[in-house]
C-alpha cells in the first residue's frame, strides 16, 4: 500500500530513510501478527519514540497486518504513542507511594526547568515530559522511567543537573 498524496506531502511526514529503517525492522516479521508488540517497540525506537500514521502504514504493509490490529495496539498501551516524541522520554510516577513521597514538586521541578507541562514536548525535540502509573520501584520513590533506565529517590533540587546529564548523554 503506497502513501497518499497528502501523506507524502505532509509537513509532519517521516524521513523517508527512517521509513526504510522501518520497513526493514518490519518485513522480517511478515505474516507474523504475533510479533507485533515486539516490532512496535523496537519501530518506536528509530520512529521519533513514536508510531505515527505513515510509520504505522509501513508496518501495516511490510508485515500485513491490519492497520486497525496496530492502532489497537498503541492505543491500549501507554508506552506506545500515535505521534513523535522527544529524543528523551521522560516519565514520572504520578501514583499514590511517589505521590506521598513529593512526586508533585519533582514534576514541578522537571517542568520548571524544561518549560513544558507533563504531556508536552520541547520545543528543540530534545525532551518529552509524561506521567505514568507505579513502574514498579515503589521502594525508591519518587521514580521516573527516563527512556529504559529507572531513576528513583528524586529530588527537586537535583533535577536541573539530571537534565544537564540528560542533555549531554542524548
Ligand atoms: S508508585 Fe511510583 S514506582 Fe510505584
């Protein structure tokens, strides 16, 4: 299945060779619906920490799958999201033990220093700012899931150097 015209001609349109990336990662899982999370995830990676439309019809084509089927599935999971995101994806563990523990000030913080609210992107493409639920290191809240790495005992005063970090290893 060939992109429209307006897909082609979209100002939010993908690089054409990370579609080729795509479509690699994809075609060796063709007729394979069972590896679909799998290829989502590892896609999400090259995609922009995102599967959006165009990303999605090469998946959709390359492994013939539905397009419903892969809608489905990033939309029920969160870890997967229908646009692109920030180089780095951070995620703050908004539920009730980090919330005790000043989960808020950590995220005022991050959002103070980043100049974007939970949910927003940077404007250089360089940071995504979530919330998400218990990620599961309850012992060390406040916790943030920052791309695949745990960061726990958060502390206010030490986001702005953890965002230096953050920026320098990106
Ligand atoms: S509640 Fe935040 S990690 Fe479990």
């Amino acid at each position: 299945m060939a992109l429209n015209e307006k897909e082609k001609s979209c100002c939010c349109a993908t690089d054409t060779d990370i579609l080729k990336q795509v479509a690699a990662i994809a075609s060796k899982w063709r007729d394979r619906p069972d590896m679909l999370i799998p290829v989502l995830h590892e896609v999400q990676k090259v995609a922009g920490n995102g599967i959006p439309k165009d990303v999605a019809v090469t998946v959709s084509r390359e492994m013939r799958v539905p397009m419903s089927q892969i809608y489905g599935v990033e939309t029920f999971y969160a870890f997967y999201s229908t646009e692109k995101r920030g180089k780095v994806l951070i995620r703050l563990c908004k539920s009730a033990p980090c919330h005790v523990k000043g989960a808020k000030d950590v995220l005022d913080a991050f959002e103070k220093a980043l100049g974007v609210r939970a949910g927003e992107t940077t404007p250089d493409g360089m940071f995504t700012l979530e919330t998400c639920e218990c990620i599961g290191v309850c012992d060390v809240s406040p916790a943030a899931l920052i791309d695949d790495a745990v960061y726990g005992d958060l502390k206010p005063e030490n986001v702005s150097e953890l965002i230096s970090l953050l920026r320098k290893r990106a």
